[in-house]
C-alpha cells in the first residue's frame, strides 16, 4: 500500500512527536508499505524518510522546485518527484496515494489533508483518510468536524470516511 503521509517540516516542541514519527516510520517500513511524503529532510518530514528508508522501505518524495531551490530535499529517497509548484505537488501526492494520513503538522498538514476530506465528503476519493490524534492534536477539528454537522453544513454520511486515530494501533486497524 501507498501511505501518504502529511506532517510538519518542523520538529514541533516536544520530542514525543519525533518518537512517534519515527515509530510510523518503522511501521510503514517494516510492513513493506511505501510512503509518499513531502520530500523535505528537515523535521519530522525527515524523520519519517529516515525510519521508513531504515527499514529497507520505499520512500517517494514530492517537492515542488521552490524548495529543491533552498536545498531543504532529502538526497536519499528511492524517488523524488520535483513539481512546479505546490498545487502540483498536491495533486501528485494524492493521484499516488492508497491512504491518507496526517500526523501532527502546521498549515500546510491541515490544508493537504482538508483536500482530501473535502473530496471523501464529496465522493470524489474512496481511500483511508486518517487524521493521527496523537496526545489529543487534533481533538479540536474533530469537534469543528461535529460542529458542522450539528449547524447543518455536513452529514455523518459525508464524514464517515474521515477517521481519528488516538494511536498506530488505532492506524493498523483502519488500514487493515
């Protein structure tokens, strides 16, 4: 299975995140999963290569040129897919997804994964969109998620492919 993952290019401040980005990535790695992921080799996004390519896994980056331009890609990928710009790199990463996953990330993590709940809720994507809840990230989009039911604006039949996971366990499971 194809993992695409969306996580920050930073290492957040508590170092339980990189523990656990590094316990994905062995996961990924070890079940003979590949990842599709950012490309970056800073941060957590590091991380995650790092821990997969460990593993003897597969690890596709997608970077768009702006950042290959600052030099922040990771040299030792099985592939990099350079894109023009971030909107293709977007599309990229999801045309080479079998699941979607986002771990703990800024902006962008949260706008890469919306794309992907907009079209499940849309019926536009039938794959695995998993939001990593890790220590409670992101209980507060999970209660805006309801929040749009309960006002109308959504249906727990659009929202039923959009799933929470508290742990990697919770993560095997949904994908199994």
């Amino acid at each position: 299975m194809r993992i695409t993952v969306y996580l920050g290019a930073d290492d957040g401040k508590n170092a339980r995140y990189q523990e656990a980005v590094r316990e994905l990535g062995r996961w990924i790695g070890e079940q003979g999963h590949s990842l599709i992921y950012g490309g970056s080799r800073t941060g957590l996004m590091g991380r995650l290569a790092d821990s997969v390519l460990e593993c003897g896994g597969e690890v596709i980056g997608v970077e768009p040129r702006f950042f290959v331009e600052q030099e922040v890609q990771h040299e030792g990928l099985t592939q990099l897919i350079v894109t023009e710009n971030m909107s293709e790199r977007k599309a990229k990463m999801i045309e080479l997804g079998d699941a979607f996953i986002a771990f703990p990330g800024g902006t962008g993590t949260l706008e890469e994964i919306s794309e992907i709940m907009s079209r499940i809720a849309l019926g536009r994507l039938d794959a695995p969109c998993i939001l990593y809840n890790l220590y409670g990230y992101y209980e507060g989009l999970k209660q805006q998620l309801q929040h749009m039911i309960e006002e109308g604006f959504s249906t727990p039949e659009r929202q039923a492919g959009i799933r929470f996971a508290d742990s990697l366990t919770e993560i095997e499971q949904i994908l199994a």
